[in-house]
C-alpha cells in the first residue's frame, strides 16, 4: 500500500476523530474560543470596515443560510462565514498561536458555524469540527515555522499565515459539518489551497484590507467545501508536491513532521494563547511592563526617555519605520504601533487593563499620548531574542527628569498557558464586548448557549440570538436589531 500523502494523513484525521472522544480540556478550549470570536464579532460590528463588508454581504443577495452577526435575514452560507471572519479579526482581539503567530479561531470558527447552521449539525458535531480545523491549521502554520531562524517561512515572504493556512483549516472543519468522507474531505483541502490568500504589507504602511483577510478564508473555506461535496477535486499532493501548497507560498522550505507527527493524540489547540487586548499581539508585553509601571506610581509628566526592547524581528512589525509608530494616524495604525502601547499602557484602562476604548482615531492623535510616543525607542533587545517567538516579550526602561531608571520585564504573555486568562476574565472580555449591542439578557443567553455548545441540538438558537445587534443603545437601553 502507497504510504498516504500529507494531505490524505490531514484528512482521515478530520474524518475520523470521533465527537465523542475528544480530550475534555479540548472541548472547553473550543468552547471557551467560540465565546471570545462571538464577542469579538459584536464588538466590531460599528466599525466603518466591518459596515462595508455588511453592505458587501447585502448586495450579494442569495438563499438565506445562516446567520452573519447583526443582520436580522439569514444569508448564503459562505457569506455569512465571510462577514463574521471579517468581524472576527477586525480588532486584532483574536487568539494566537505561538511560535507559528497564527490567529486559527478567526477563520475557523466563523466557517464552521456557518457550515453547522447550514447542515443542522449538532453542537457536539460543530464542536469537533472547530477543534480539528483549528488543529489543522495550527500544523500547517507550524510546518512553516523555521525553528533555526525563529520565525514564519510565511511572514518572510509577505504572507499573512492566518488567512492562508486559515482556509485550509475552515475547510477542513466545514467538510466534516457537510458529512464529507475522507476523499471528499482531501479535495477540500486540495480546492482551499487554491483560494488561499493575504499580504501583510498593511501592518507596516496602512490599510485596511488585513481586517477582510479571515473573513476571505471563512468564505473560501464554505466554497471549497461545497465545491467538493459537488464533485471538483484536488491534487492529493496538494500540500506536499512539486507545484503543491508549501512549494507555491513557500518554495518548498517546510517541515512535514510539524503536521503530522502527534496527530490525533497531541492537541495544540488548548495551548493557543488567548488576547487580553485589542492589539497586534508583539505589543502586548510592553503594554503589560507600562501597566506595571503605572502600578508602581510612574508619573508620566516626570517621564524623560523610554526604551522599549523587544525581540528583533518584531521591530519591522511595531517599530518601523518609527517615525510612523510614533505618529499612527488612526487607532487602526495605533494596534500595531510599539510606541502607542507603551502609552495606552501609562494613560489607558479598561477590560483587562487596556481595551477597545484605548484605541480611537481621536486617542492616535491625542497630545498627551503622542507626547509619550515621541520619547520611545523601540531597540532589539538579546534577552527577548532568546525568548521569540515562543512568547513575545519586552523590556520597558523609563527614565524620569529626575535621572532615576524605572524597568520592567514582561518575559511571558499574559493569556497563554504560563498566565492563562481566567474563565471570568474571558466572561468580562466578552462582556465587555458586547454591551450596548446586545441586550444583558441576550448577551447572558449566548454565553449560556456557548458554555453547553457541546450538548446543544444545534447552533441555530445561538447565531439567532446574534443577529440583533446594533451600534448603540437605543434611548430604552436595549439593543435594536440591524436591517438587512
């Protein structure tokens, strides 16, 4: 018997880790993601970006398949798993996977539960759907992760890692949710590499498009499924072959071992760090040593110099070119400035210490803070570098008018597995997230609803309670529904 491709290994494991048998801490780390990308989704549903994409998914029209998060009107399966990816990643509020620096739950939980609305499935059924997409797309991440160079293959070559290996992953789960068999399952993957897709040149000059980069792969990830459960089929050597996945993106610089050694027996997804705030993920060390700072009673009218050291490669992300960190031009911008994090850190509050509210087009501009960001230097640091990309540390140094040095490390990120984020503060974080959009009680009932996702009889009640979300209170209090 032929040895299996790697994209056959991927598939049978979709195919056949069974519901029922999943690892428990695996269950309730899906259930716990489900309720983070769910609050995420409300609390960027005011954003200019995420209305565009509305009104994209609008104009569309199409059979009513499933629920897009704010529009009272179902609509065709793979839009709604492209709205709720856009809204999913559009705060850069969403997980992350260390080393691979992949966002799997913004692609994949948006295309499963558009998928499982679809078909009817069960909520333990779209449970073990997300797991295995994320599963999957953690791997293929993680096969382009060079361990020797400390950093995504991906990420070198301008790729946007989350959205591409996103749709292979989403593909994956939404095959399982439409009862495909291991074959059918393999030409997902084979017609999703196809589609794959996203630069990151938008993280260091502007733009907005990164904000429909997951939204593009929930959306790939339902098509090529559905093209699959039809009949068009894929290369079985989509991921490995000579014009295959990692040689297209990748020039053939990958590690098979990274997909399938431990497949079915070791579980990655418990380990994906959760975001305590709403920036690109290399910040959130030096907004952690600023809070801490904070903490210890550092005035900021007495600040002189800040240095903010953190591993090399990051720098080209949050640090340069620096003239533009210390000046971002909207909140966007301010996510994945260096500078601006120290700030909201010294000057801003709120959730877990620095929130959605912290970064506004008014706050990017506002003197005090960009008073602070013009005294930071964002500078390699060799402590971090031995530490990246396993975590994403920071050392912060102020020195005040009076010459006294005030320092702090911050060598582990606060939500992954050495400071993980309680189930409370996750249940504040979505909390927070949707108030004002959704009414107290629907917003109790959607954490209900997710907290036994696993034992419910479908998604459709949750993506129901979804769709009445709007901007603002109204003067009652209580949320309206958005008009399709």
């Amino acid at each position: 018997m032929a040895e299996q491709t790697l994209g056959q290994r991927l598939a049978a494991f979709a195919v056949d880790t069974p519901a029922a048998g999943l690892p428990a801490e695996v269950v309730d780390s899906v259930r716990r993601r489900v309720l983070d990308v769910v609050g995420l989704c409300v609390a960027a549903y005011p954003l200019p970006t995420s209305q565009a994409a509305l009104a994209y998914v609008r104009e569309q029209g199409g059979r009513g398949q499933a629920r897009a998060i704010g529009l009272d009107e179902p609509v065709p399966a793979a839009l709604a798993a492209f709205a709720n990816g856009v809204l999913a990643h559009s705060l850069d509020y969403d997980d992350t996977h260390l080393p691979s620096v992949l966002h799997p739950s913004a692609s994949v939980v948006p295309a499963a539960l558009a998928a499982a609305e679809l078909t009817g499935a069960t909520g333990r059924e779209t449970v073990a759907a997300i797991a295995v997409g994320l599963e999957v797309c953690v791997r293929l991440g993680m096969a382009g992760y060079d361990r020797a160079a400390g950093n995504s293959v991906f990420f070198e070559h301008g790729q946007h890692a989350t959205s591409i290996c996103g749709t292979l992953g989403g593909a994956v789960a939404a095959a399982r949710l439409f009862g495909l068999d291991a074959g059918q399952t393999l030409d997902s993957l084979g017609v999703a590499a196809s589609m794959a897709a996203g630069l990151i040149e938008a993280n260091r000059t502007g733009g907005t498009v990164k904000r429909i980069h997951c939204g593009w792969a929930a959306h790939a990830a339902v098509s090529a499924a559905s093209l699959a459960r039809h009949g068009i089929s894929g290369p079985p050597t989509v991921l490995e072959g000579r014009f295959g996945f990692y040689q297209a993106f990748l020039r053939g610089e990958f590690d098979p071992a990274e997909i399938v050694d431990g497949l079915g027996s070791r579980w990655a997804v418990p380990g994906i760090f959760f975001k305590p705030y709403p920036a690109n993920h290399f910040t959130h060390a030096a907004i952690d040593a600023a809070l801490a700072l904070r903490r210890r009673g550092l005035a900021i009218e007495e600040i002189e110099t800040i240095t903010l050291g953190v591993p090399t490669p990051v720098i080209r992300t949050i640090g340069a070119p620096i003239e533009r960190k210390r000046a971002p031009r909207t909140g966007y911008e301010a996510q994945f400035s260096g500078p601006y994090a120290v700030a909201a850190g010294l000057c801003g509050g709120g959730v877990l210490g620095v929130g959605p509210d912290d970064f506004t087009d008014a706050l990017a501009a506002d003197p005090v803070r960009r008073a602070l960001m013009a005294r930071v230097e964002v500078v390699p640091d060799d402590r971090c570098d031995a530490i990246f990309p396993y975590q994403f540390p920071a050392v912060l140094r102020v020195t005040t008018r009076d010459g006294r040095v005030w320092a702090e490390e911050v060598l582990a990120n606060r939500g992954g597995p050495q400071r993980p984020l309680s189930t409370a503060e996750l249940a504040r974080k979505f909390h927070h997230n949707v108030a004002g959009r959704l009414a107290p009680e629907a917003a109790d009932q959607v954490e209900q609803e997710i907290g036994r996702l696993d034992q419910a009889a479908d998604v459709r009640r949750l993506t129901g309670l979804l769709a009445a979300v709007q901007t603002a209170p109204t003067a009652s209090g209580t949320p309206a529904p958005a008009r399709a």
